[in-house]
C-alpha cells in the first residue's frame, strides 16, 4: 500500500510541475522510471539491459499502475487534466447526446 500512495504521490508532481506529461502516458511513465533509477545523470550511466531489468522487476512500478493513478488523479483534480482529457470527454457527450435522440 506503501508503494501505491509514492506513486500517486509522484505521478501528482509530475502532472503538477510537467503539464506537457498530462496527455502523454508513455512520456508521464519515462519520468517516473527514470526517478526511481535515481535521475537521468544515473541512467545515462547504465547499461541498456541492467534498464530493462529494473524496469522488468517488481523495482518500478507498471505502466497499468501509473497510468491508472493518473486518470483517477484527474477525475478528482480538474487542476491535473490535460486538454486532450476535455476533448475526449466533450466528444463523449455528444455520442450521448446522439445515441440518446435515436
């Protein structure tokens, strides 16, 4: 449980300091791998295998976790969504809006 809440905790940082990383799965889960390696200055320095060990150990968290704190993140924090999140949900109302007058 431990685990969970540092990752919401670091997945909120992120989308509060990076609002680029709010859109951007693949991006919000590069900068959380590469903070828990311990920074860009230290993954630079690793070997392309000993990455994809820590990424393929219980070490870092999947992408399924940190994906999923972001979108419930954004669901209680309107602060944390990114454009796309209000395009998606706009095109959504109107299939609803759509599917309902049939």
């Amino acid at each position: 449980m431990k685990q969970l809440f540092s990752i919401i905790d670091d997945v909120e940082k992120f989308l509060t300091k990076y609002p680029v990383l709010r859109d951007d799965d693949r991006r919000l889960i590069v900068n959380l791998w590469t903070k828990r390696m311990g920074g860009s200055d230290i993954v630079d320095h690793l070997e392309p295998n000993e990455v994809m060990k820590r990424i393929a150990s219980s070490e870092m968290p999947s992408p399924e976790s940190i994906t999923r704190c972001r979108r419930k993140l954004q669901e209680k924090c309107p602060n944390l969504r990114g454009e796309i999140w209000y395009k998606r949900h706009q095109r959504a109302e109107n299939i609803r809006k759509g599917i309902n007058t049939l």
